[in-house]
C-alpha cells in the first residue's frame, strides 16, 4: 500500500512537471532562441546574413528584433550608390559589431551616426558586422561587398576572439561551420584556403521541420522546453581545460618564448591587406580595439581563472599592445577603446554577463569613436 502511494506520488510529481512545461513552452518558450532566419551558409565566407531574414533573438538577459536588409546587413536599407554630399563609413567585425543583445537603434553604428549627425555632419555610418566573424571573413566580405558601397571609411572593430578565429579554418563562437582561412606564403603574401566553404546540417534552415523524427524531437524540446534544455546542459560535454587555457594564454599569457606570436602575426598580415584593399579605393581604414569583460571588470577575470584554472603569468594589456604593434608595423591608424571604457565602468553597465555590450557599452563605444572622427575633421 506504502508503495502504491509512493508511485501515485511520483505519478503525481512528473505530470505537474510535464504540465508545467508544456504551459510554459505555450506561454514562454526556452529562455535561449537562435533565429533560424537570420544567418545562412555561404561557399565563400562560411556564413552570411540572409538578404530580408527578420527573427528574435532570446537569451535570459535579453529580447531582441533583428532584421535583415536586402543586402543582407542588419541595418536599414541604403543604396549602393553614395549620395552628394554625404560621407560614408562602414563598420566591420563580429557580434559586437553586428548588435548582439541590444536593438537596432541602440548598436554601434546607429549611435555613431546619431553622434555625428548631431555636429552637422552628412553621414551614413552602414553596419556590416556579422556574428562570429573574424578579420578574415570580414576582409573578404569588404572585398564581395563592402566596396560597392563607395565608403570615404572602413572601421574594422576588433574583439579579442577573432585572433583564434583568424587562426581556425572553423567558428569557434556559436556557429561552428567552416570557413575561409589564411595561411601565410614565405613571402609575405597571404595564401586563401578553405574554400569552397564545406556545409555542414547547421546552416540548413529547415533543420527543425525536416529529417529524422527524433532531431526534429529534439529542436523543439530544446528550444521550448526549459526542463530539457537545463538536463542536457548538464550532461553537455565540457570545453577541454587545455583549450581554454590555450585560449586565454594566447590573448594575455605573458609569452617570453613567442608560442603564440605566429598567430599575432597572421592577424597583423590579415589587417595589412585589408587596410590595402580599402586604400586601393581611395578610402581610409581605422582599426578600433574593443576591450573584453575582463580588462574591464576584474571581478569577471579572478572568476575566470578560478574557473578554467588559469595559473600562469597574465598581462591584461597584451591585446592592446600587440595590436598598436602590429598596427604601427604595417601603417595602420587605431583607436584603443580601453581607456574610455575603463573610465566608464564605474556605476554603469557595460557587459552582458555572455561578454557582449549592453546598450551603454555600445553607447560608450560610439562616443569615443564619434570624438575621434570630429577631431580628424576639425
């Protein structure tokens, strides 16, 4: 009888779970959604944009509208042909770039056109970020694309991830795909390899209606149900401490031995083409360093390296050093925003707790860059 009651009991438990979810996934969907719409593979650059593509994106600190352009940019549409009068600046890089986690009118670009809007400048600031990208993809999207736009800038916005990324014939954010990658030739030049671009089932945007049962089963159960997306996070295989460590030592070990130099390197060869491709234009190229969470918040670096067990010898600066070196090397102008964001930290809310910028971090951004931009014209 002690048993039956047992087993009514748990009966009883499980079904006010299952009911409980299944209001929840009616009424308030996985608190983690990737838009299916949004980005696509691509042969040449591993991923895009898709050209008109609109969806939510939903994590637990964030909601937001993200739609797609024509010419498959997250920003309003603007004709390729630049109109009299007007100067015209285009913004390269990642997720930072991109917008991710804030609104449209809230990101980098918007706020840095507002800015020199406000002191009378005719401008159109065009965002060409896209998540995940490194300087290479982003190189070779100014070449297909970029450059018929006639731009007077090219900014390219440099996050700490994309040297690994520049390094990597895969993603190694949330994409994971393949992509185009450069090795260098002894002679300085800069060989393309990776390409065509090999597909993977990622990038299939029917991937949730279509194949096997039980991976349609499982879309739907991990992007609606908060139960089993929380289990299968737990048994989720971790990242290698290896990997990590290597990650966070390339970026700011002190590295007496030059171990990671090569991939420094690489990413110095990478901008130097760029900044070229973009001279051959008769436009200028800016590179501008975004400091990670980090830098910024110690707090955030002691909870990393008790995390992944960082014990080494670290140099929060290197980052920046090695950019104004490599930047210096190849004739390059930079803007570091360290500094100001630094500066600004104190009271305000400048990350996201997944490493992006909230809106006042996207706000501090664009004011530095927006001083920097009027003081070259005064």
């Amino acid at each position: 009888m002690r048993g039956g009651k047992w087993l009514l009991g748990l009966g009883a438990l499980v079904a006010s779970v299952l009911c409980i979810e299944g209001l929840l996934s009616l009424l308030h969907p996985q608190v983690y959604r990737r838009p299916a719409r949004i980005w696509q593979f691509d042969s040449e650059l591993g991923w895009t944009h898709v050209p008109g593509g609109r969806g939510r994106l939903v994590t637990p600190e964030f909601s937001v509208d993200i739609k797609i352009n024509s010419e498959g940019l997250r920003d309003l549409e603007y004709s390729r042909e630049k109109p009299p009068g007007v100067r015209r600046i285009l913004l390269f890089g990642d997720s930072f770039a991109e917008g991710w986690g804030v609104e449209r009118n809230e990101m980098l670009s918007a706020r840095l056109q507002s800015c020199l809007h406000e002191a009378g400048e005719q401008v159109e600031v065009l965002n060409f970020g896209v998540a995940g990208y490194g300087t290479d993809q982003a190189y070779l999207a100014f070449q297909r694309l970029g450059k018929r736009f006639q731009p007077d800038l090219v900014i390219y916005l440099f996050y700490g991830n994309d040297l690994w990324n520049n390094a990597s014939p895969r993603g190694i954010g949330a994409e994971q795909g393949y992509k185009p990658y450069f090795r260098p030739h002894g002679d300085g030049r800069l060989l393309l390899q990776g390409v065509p671009v090999r597909k993977t089932r990622y990038w299939d945007v029917d991937r949730s209606t279509e194949g096997p049962f039980w991976k349609r089963f499982q879309y739907y159960f991990r992007t609606h149900w908060h139960l089993y997306a929380l289990v299968e996070k737990a048994f989720r295989p971790a990242v290698p401490a290896a990997q990590q460590t290597q990650f966070y030592d390339g970026l700011y070990g002190v590295d007496t031995a030059g171990k990671w130099q090569p991939v420094w390197d690489l990413t110095g060869l990478i901008l130097r083409d760029f900044a070229k491709a973009v001279r051959k234009l008769d436009s200028d190229f800016l590179l501008v360093y975004a400091p990670s969470i980090v830098q910024i918040e110690e707090q955030n670096w002691l909870d990393k390296k008790a995390l992944h067990g960082l014990n080494g010898a670290h140099d929060l600066k290197k980052p920046n050093r090695q950019l104004e070196s490599l930047s210096q090397l190849h004739g390059l102008s930079m803007l570091d925003l360290y500094s100001d964001f630094k500066r600004a930290n104190t009271g305000h809310n400048l990350y996201l707790r997944d490493s992006h910028w909230t809106a006042e971090g996207h706000r501090v951004a664009a004011h530095s860059l927006c001083g920097m931009l009027k003081l070259e014209k005064d």
